[in-house]
C-alpha cells in the first residue's frame, strides 16, 4: 500500500468522496485509490474494513485512519504544509474555514433533493422554496468571496483551497440540475468545471456509468 490511501464511492454519486480526492489530485499528492461501490448488498461490510464509522470517504496513512471529509483535509494540512490548502492571511482564513464548515454541515434541502449525480441531466428537478433558499446562500457565498478576494486567481479565495474542494460537489449538483446562477457564479463553476483534476474525476464517473 502506498504511504497514502483514500478510500472512497462512486464517482458518479459520492459528493463526500469528491472533495478530499478532488485537492489531493489537484495539488498533486500521490496516493492509492481504493474504490468501493456503493448501494451493493455488500457495500456496508467493505467500507467498515476501514472506516469506524461506516462511511467514505476515509483517509489511510501508513497506521492512522482518518475519516470524516473535513478532518481528511485539515489532517493533510498538517501534514503536508507547502501546499495551498488555506488562504495564509489569518482573517482571510478564517472565512475559508467558515463557509467550509457551512458547507459541511448545511445545505440539507438542496442534499436530498439534488444529489449528486454527475452524468445525469434533470433540469428543474428538485427545486422547492427550501432548496431555492439554500442555492441563494451558496451563491451569496460565492459572489461574496469572489468580489473580495478575486485579485489571486479565479477560486472563492483567489487560489484554489479546501474551500473549493467543498464546494465542486455543489457546481457538479448546479450543472446536472440547471440550476440558474448569477454572472460570477456561473464564471466560479466553470473555473472548478476546467479543474484537471474535476475532468478526471468526470472521465471516471462516465466509465463507471457505462459498466
């Protein structure tokens, strides 16, 4: 086993799985995939052989178990420091940190009325007054970050983070829904959209789709 492994689901439906894999990728930190699929009858008992809390994705490095998306970034912060994973002014941070954290723990109208699933195209489907509020913050987010700290490159804090990292499941979930955005939400979807490492990941959600 290499010295990191990420154990996640399907491409096609594991928003979960997305954010860690996606700035592992991007950033260019080699690890070993190890893919379980889920909604299989043994789904459950594959991921528990590593996951304490029955769920991906889960972070493997070399004895440690790391699980939960959030604590998989912040732990390969830690880890590995010379990348960008936060912005470095302080203030600056900590606003990456909240609307990460908001992410995580919010948005449950638009979760299960818009799952993830990123070879699909359902336009309109799903949108009740709930979800539309919850598209209305995550768009106030995006047009907020990008109007303050654009001046760095096209992500919601100039260049790319953790923060961006949790919100392409959210852009892959606008795409397949038809969701209408603003001008600078739509230019923030497109900048993760041409990501390298969300191309690959789409590649790999097609091929699994075909099997």
């Amino acid at each position: 086993m290499c010295e990191l492994a990420l154990v996640i689901g399907n491409k096609n439906y594991s928003s979960w799985s997305l954010r860690p894999w996606i700035i592992m990728k991007q950033f260019g930190l080699e690890f070993q995939e190890i893919y379980i699929s889920l909604y299989k009858p043994d789904t459950a008992e594959k991921i528990r052989q590593y996951s304490p809390s029955g769920k991906v994705p889960v972070l493997i490095h070399n004895n440690l178990i790391v699980w939960d998306s959030l604590a998989i970034c912040e732990y390969l912060a830690e880890v590995f420091p010379d990348y960008h994973w936060w912005p470095e002014d302080k203030s600056v941070r900590a606003v990456a940190r909240s609307v990460s954290a908001e992410m995580h723990s919010g948005f449950q109208d638009l979760r299960q009325n818009m799952p993830m699933n990123c070879c699909a195209k359902l336009p309109g489907q799903g949108l009740t007054s709930a979800v539309q509020q919850d598209i209305d913050r995550i768009t106030s987010i995006w047009q907020e970050c990008r109007t303050k700290y654009s001046q760095d490159g096209d992500f919601l804090f100039g260049q790319f983070t953790i923060a961006d990292a949790f919100f392409a499941p959210v852009v892959m979930r606008f795409i397949t829904y038809d969701v209408q955005v603003d001008t600078i939400s739509r230019e923030y979807m497109q900048a993760i959209l041409a990501l390298s490492a969300m191309q690959e990941w789409l590649a790999a959600a097609k091929r699994e789709n075909q099997e």
